[in-house]
C-alpha cells in the first residue's frame, strides 16, 4: 500500500560530486538506497495561464501549493500515476496524493470526467482544480534520483537528485525524458525530509563539510530561466487534451 499522506520539512541542499560522496561516506552506517535503486522520475505541473502558482511560489509567501502528478517510469494510459497536491506552511510540507490510471487522472485533472473516488483527497485535489479554474499541464520536469532510508524505522529519508531538465512541449509522461538542464554539470541537489530533527551524525557531517541549506524550487528554476525569459515573445500553452491522442495508434 502506498502512502497517500505526508506532513514533514524538507531541506535543500546544492552539493558537488564530490561532497556527495562524503555524505555517501557518512551515510554508510545509518541509511540504505531503498527498493527503486537510482529511477527516472517524470512529473507534469499544472498551472493556470499567468502561471499564477508558480509566480506565487516565488515570492516565498507564508503559504503556497502545486498540483503535479508522477510517475516513476514512462507511462502509458492505464500505467498507475500520483496525483500530487503539494502544501507548505511556515517551513513544513504537507502532501496529499492519489494513485490513478494516468488516463483517468489526466480526464479528472483537465474537466473531462468527474473525480474518480469520494475520498477527503479527492475533495481537496477537486476543490483546488475548481478554485484555480484554469489549471492545464504547463512544464515536463525529470530527474534521476537516489532516494535513501533510515535503517532504524523512523521516516529520515535523504534524497539525491541530478540530470535535473525541463520543457514546456510534448508534455506526457509517457514520453522520453529530457529538455533544458537546470543544475550546472557536476551538481547534485540533496534534499533531506523527516518529520523530526536532522540526526547527530548528520548535523555533523555537514558541518565538518560547511554544507548549508540552500532555496532551489526545480519549477520555480524552470520558470525563472526558461519560461518567464518567453512571457512577452511568443510562448505557447499546450491545451489540457487528452494525453495519448497525438500518439501513434492512440485511441
């Protein structure tokens, strides 16, 4: 069973190779890489025309959220997906999600069907599509993750993402990954996520190490550099079609 509700911070951290390593060092005692080893994450975000959510985000308000959904391999119409609703308040993050046959989640996201179940998930995702109104996929955003447990039971988990790209056409996630990088080469974005402290021998590494939280948003980085740049050119949205229909013998 999937976990379907999570409320934790969730700390950045911008690492070379080289220091990653020396977490990895660190690390070796506490954490294993956990089931999925190093998988290909593909996630689409939803916006509205002016891009208000995202142009919210930025201004780092007490209270912001996005609604994406995920997979974590490409995904045909009936592969299982998350939808994803995203909350954060005074630094703690709140996230709600739903797992669907991608078909079905992407005719409930963009008006076609009615929600698929009448679950307070469901209610909340439903409400958030109504009050923003004009919601359609706006950017393809992949990655290459290692995610890594705790070996003592609690929910520390740590997180190592790169190949971090963006695009704002062929937005499917059954599709290849790729688009406009977003990290320098060499760059690995660490993210640790618990609902409790940082560990000792953590807090201790990343001292020794002079690593320091960092504020990196993957959508608000794809905005800044990619798409705001277009705002005033020609920049085109992709309408909330159905996902498959361009695809060869697509129903």
């Amino acid at each position: 069973m999937y976990q379907s509700i999570f409320k934790r911070y969730e700390l950045k951290y911008m690492l070379t190779l080289e220091e990653k390593q020396k977490i990895l060092e660190a690390m070796a005692p506490y954490m294993r890489l956990d089931q999925f080893g190093r998988s290909e994450i593909r996630n689409l975000y939803f916006d509205t025309d002016s891009y208000r959510l995202i142009r919210r985000s930025l201004e780092k308000p007490v209270y912001k959220e996005k609604l994406r959904v995920r997979s974590y391999r490409p995904a045909g119409p009936d592969d299982q997906i998350y939808v994803e609703l995203k909350k954060k308040y005074k630094s703690v993050v709140y996230k709600r999600r739903l797992a669907l046959p991608q078909q079905q989640a992407m005719d409930w996201l963009c008006g076609r069907i009615p929600a698929p179940e009448n679950s307070q998930i469901a209610r909340e995702i439903q409400y958030f599509l109504q009050y923003y109104e004009t919601l359609r996929p706006t950017v393809f955003l992949s990655y290459e993750r290692e995610a890594y447990y705790s070996l003592n039971g609690d929910d520390f988990r740590i997180t190592f993402d790169d190949t971090i790209q963006s695009r704002q056409e062929d937005l499917s996630l059954q599709s290849p990954a790729g688009g406009n990088a977003l990290l320098p080469e060499g760059r690995v974005l660490m993210e640790i996520k618990t609902s409790g402290g940082i560990p000792l021998w953590m807090t201790k590494a990343l001292t020794q190490l002079r690593i320091y939280k960092t504020s990196f948003s993957k959508y608000g980085t794809a905005y800044q550099q990619f798409i705001y740049p277009q705002i005033k050119g020609a920049i085109t949205h992709e309408p909330c079609q159905h996902p498959f229909q361009s695809l060869p013998g697509s129903f």
